[in-house]
C-alpha cells in the first residue's frame, strides 16, 4: 500500500503528456505541409520562407524556424531537412504575458535530420492533399516549458481543433509511417527551479495516419492512427522536496497488443537515514524500493487517450521496499482521517478500473528507531505475494461491486508462513475495511530483534504454534478478535545501560513479569483463550498503525499483559 502514498501525480502528467504529444506532432505535419504544397512552384528559396512563414501563421508569431539545409528530389518524392530549429520569442512572449494571451506551454525543438520519403506531389498541388510513405524525426531533443500562464496547462485539446490546425488549407494529411527515434524529452518550469522530466532514447512510431474530418471520427484511432507502438531508456525525475529521485526503465508500448510494460520503476532517497530524517520538519517514513518487469495487459487505448484508466491486469514480477522511521524525531499534527488505501484510490482524478493486479517475490522490510532504547529494530518479510481485485474508483462498478481485496501471502522473518486477507469497502461513508490473518509456528525467540529494541524485552524461551485474527477497522477505531496458541513462554525486562548503552537484563522486573505472563495458551485442559479486542484510534497515525496497534494489543492480553 505505500504504492499509493507514493503514487506519481499522474492526472497532470497524463494530460500535460497529450498536450505535448499532440503539440510536437502538429509541428512537424504543419513543416510537412508547408513545404509540399509549395514543393513544384516555389523551389528551395521560397520553400524556406514558407516553411518558416506557416509555422509562425500558426503560432502567432511566436515560434521562429532555422534549418542548415533543404534537399528535395521531385522525381522520387523526397525531402531532406538538416539542422531544425524551432525557438520561441522570450520578446513575444513577454507580450504576449501582458495581454493574458501566452501559452500554457513552450516548446524549444532542435531536429538534426528530418527525412520524408514517397510523396505523392501531383495531389498536392491540385486535389489539396498530401499522401506519403514515411515521415522520419531523428535524434531530435524536444524541451517542454511549462509557464502555467494563459488557458489551464492540464486542459484536454479537442481533437477537432487539432486536426483543423494541423490541415490548415488541405482537405487531407495521409501517411504510412511516423518515426521519432532516439529522441530526448525534458520538462521544466519557466522561470522555476523546479525540476521536470527527462526522458532518454525515446522512440515513438505511428502506422497508417490519416488527418480529416471523417479519420476525426473513426474511434479506432488514436493520434489520427491506427497503431502505435513506443518505447523509451528511461525516464527520471525528482520530487518537489528534492528528497527522492524517481526513474523508470525500458518503457514499451504497443497499441496493437494492447500492452505496456516496464523493465523497472525505482524509488531512490537522495539522502542516508540519519540525514533524511533530519531534512524534514517531522517524522515521516523514508522509502527505498524498486519494481521490475511490470506489465500492463489489454489496456484500453482509446479510454486512456480520453483519461481513464482500464485494463484487465497489472503484474509485477519482483519488488523491494525498505521503510525507516525514527521516532526520536518530532510528528506533524496532521488528522489522516480519509486517507486509507481504499479512500486516497477514491480521490484519483482520473477513473481508473482494473481488475486484477498481482505482485509476486516481494520483499518488504519496516525499520523504526525507538525513543526509549535510541535503538533501531525492524520486521522483514520475505517471498512476498498479493492479488489485488477490483481496484477501482469508477462509480458504476462500485455499484455493481464496491469490494476490493488484498490478498498476501509472505514469510514472516523468514521464519514461518503469514497470510492476511484485507477487504475493503469501496465509497464507504466510515472507511470500513477488514482483515483476517493467520501465522504459522516458530520459536518465540525469532522475534528478539524486533522486541529487544522496541520493547525493550527478550524472549528467553517458548514456541508460538499459531495466531489467528479476524479484525474491522473504520476511521476512528478497530475491533476484533485474536487467538494466539504457545507453550513454555519465558521473557526478560531489559534497561539500556547508561554507560554502554547496552540493553541488560532487569532480574526483578524480569521475575515479576514472569509471574504475570501466562505461560501457556491453552493452559492444562482449558480452552484456548480467544481475545476480543478494541482499540481506539490515534486520526494522527496511519491504517497500519491502527492495524498493528490492535493486533499487538490482543497478543499482551492473551498472554496476560494488560499494560
């Protein structure tokens, strides 16, 4: 679940990405379009000046166009453009700014080599369309300028007045092929130091592209094509704290599968833990984890382009998260009412429906540092698996289903098997969620490296044969029962030696807390004891803070622990 804590600020990115796309992709077919309608009567010369004039006609006067060289071959059709440049006008746009007229975005474009291949002229000039083979953009770098001035950046551009600027005097743009390679995408914030995107080796390619009012209409396409396929080294960026570096790996895409895929998505704290910590103005948890080989099957291409997510499964073939957190360090006074899982997925912007998502050879591990021993234990959990079903935010199929389960099943410490069961009740007015759990045996002693640290304690002898939990949770408490069966259960008080600073056994308090703790459960010919438990709520801590308190709570009082 720190997935979704964690989640990237999608709903910008997604639609500032369509922005971009389509913004890039008007570009180069209004270049294109200059320069063939004025392919036969004008020559080179002229070409220049058209190419030039026509990009800024579209763009107010904004963009300025250079390129080194223009090659056309009538015969063959063929056009070659070296060395393009595509600047704004800082000057204009300053104007532009005082009229409340400038752009959400600006775009600064340096293409080394434009090729167009297969050409058909004659309909052109007299039937007002352009048809060709292959449209290619090599090793361009593409820099997007967000200035969040004029119209709303995140704004969805309509189709239609894309295909009409892209025409502009044409009845008709056809192509077979569109070819970005080996491109490089950087975003950034004009006059901000805030960073943006950087993307390496993209490759995009789209296949049979038709620009007209009856391709607008044709749903089967997208970006006024019918395939595409696309792909990209890696993709990085920071947080706006500078705290953490994100970075995606080896990004495919492919329209005709209906399939995404990434090799790897990590998470990277800029910062050691002692110096994390201490970068913030309260606790919070630090996050170092990293995804591998994550797909996306029968994604809805046509739904995502209009900004809602649907496909049939999400799989991730390994994951690693590392958690710490010290809680030396000062909380917030934040109230978390409302942010369970199952509540922040209801605040997604977007509508989002996938059916299955499943997350196999995990490891997780939860570190904390303890205010009363200045010592850090920590949890691991190994092998780790989870089916997610029905994760949604969509309206109508919260109708027709508003639970949503999480299954997992991991090796507590490496030790003995723990399933949990979590559901959660979708759109409900308390934030219900449930969870049913069950452990295997180990020795008690396995748990000394979490309880000498936290407790401060030591199991000394005992075996725990088995725990069973039922628990409903909500957003201001938790109730439930616990069973926990062991036998021979021996335990030692530690205190921290001033001197050392090592943890040493209390004979008194150890012998007292021997005579309160029942040794076994059951006990001689009696029942085993069950706990009914309940716990209240602190609305400054997290769900699993809620759901370890109370299960923690259930396991002293059943071994006669009542503070």
């Amino acid at each position: 679940m720190a997935s979704i804590k964690h989640r990237i600020k999608q709903t910008t990115s997604t639609r500032k990405g369509k922005i971009i796309f389509f913004s890039i992709i008007a570009f180069i077919l209004a270049l294109l379009a200059a320069a063939i309608l004025y392919w036969q009567l004008n020559k080179k010369g002229i070409i220049r000046g058209k190419l030039k004039s026509a990009i800024e006609e579209k763009s107010q006067g904004l963009y300025k166009v250079h390129y080194d060289n223009l090659d056309l071959d009538e015969v063959s059709g063929f056009l070659s453009v070296t060395n393009f440049s595509l600047q704004y006008d800082s000057i204009l746009y300053q104007q532009m700014l005082k009229k409340n007229e400038a752009p959400p975005i600006l775009f600064s474009i340096q293409i080394p080599k434009i090729t167009i291949n297969g050409v058909k002229t004659p309909r052109a000039l007299i039937d007002k369309e352009i048809s060709g083979n292959t449209l290619s953009i090599q090793q361009p770098t593409i820099e997007v300028i967000y200035t969040l001035a004029g119209k709303d950046s995140a704004r969805n551009i309509p189709t239609k007045e894309v295909y009409e600027q892209i025409l502009g005097g044409l009845n008709q743009i056809e192509l077979d092929t569109v070819l970005l390679s080996d491109a490089v995408i950087k975003t950034k914030y004009l006059g901000k130091e805030k960073s943006g995107v950087e993307i390496n080796n993209a490759t995009i390619q789209l296949t049979d592209i038709r620009i007209d009012s009856i391709a607008n209409e044709d749903k089967t396409r997208l970006l006024f094509s019918k395939t595409i396929e696309a792909s990209f080294g890696q993709l990085t960026w920071l947080s706006d704290n500078k705290l953490y570096k994100f970075s995606i790996d080896d990004f495919q895409l492919s329209s005709v599968q209906n399939y995404l895929s990434v090799g790897a998505f990590a998470i990277q704290p800029q910062l050691n833990e002692n110096s994390f910590v201490q970068a913030l103005p309260t606790q919070d948890d630090r996050f170092d984890g990293e995804t591998k080989n994550i797909r996306i099957k029968n994604i809805n291409f046509q739904s995502l382009l209009n900004e809602n997510i649907i496909a049939d499964s999400i799989i991730v073939e390994s994951a690693r998260l590392n958690i710490y957190r010290d809680l030396n360090i000062k909380r917030d006074t934040k109230n978390r009412v409302g942010t369970y899982p199952h509540q922040a997925i209801a605040k997604i912007p977007l509508p989002v429906m996938v059916k299955n998502i499943f997350v196999k050879n995990a490891f997780v591990e939860y570190k904390e540092r303890s205010i009363s021993t200045g010592k850090t234990g920590k949890v691991q959990f190994y092998n780790s698996s989870a089916l997610v079903k029905n994760f949604t935010n969509d309206t109508a199929a919260i109708r027709a289903n508003n639970l949503m389960s999480v299954d997992i099943n991991t090796r507590f410490l490496n030790k003995t098997p723990l399933h949990t069961l979590w559901s959660f009740y979708l759109n409900n007015p308390n934030g219900r969620f449930d969870i049913k759990g069950s452990m295997g045996a180990l020795p008690a002693t396995a748990v000394n490296p979490l309880a000498e640290p936290m407790g401060p304690a030591r199991i000394e002898d005992g075996t725990i044969k088995s725990l069973e939990f039922t628990l409903s949770g909500h957003d201001y408490g938790m109730d439930g029962s616990v069973r926990l069966l062991y036998e021979g259960l021996k335990v030692s008080v530690l205190k921290q030696d001033e001197d050392t600073k090592k943890l040493d056994k209390k004979g008194l308090a150890s012998f007292a807390a021997n005579i309160l703790i029942k040794n076994d459960n059951p006990s001689g010919k009696d029942d085993p004891r069950v706990t009914a438990v309940h716990f209240d709520r602190n609305t400054n801590r997290s769900i699993f803070h809620l759901s370890w308190k109370t299960l923690f709570k259930g396991i002293k009082e059943t071994v006669g622990i009542k503070k």
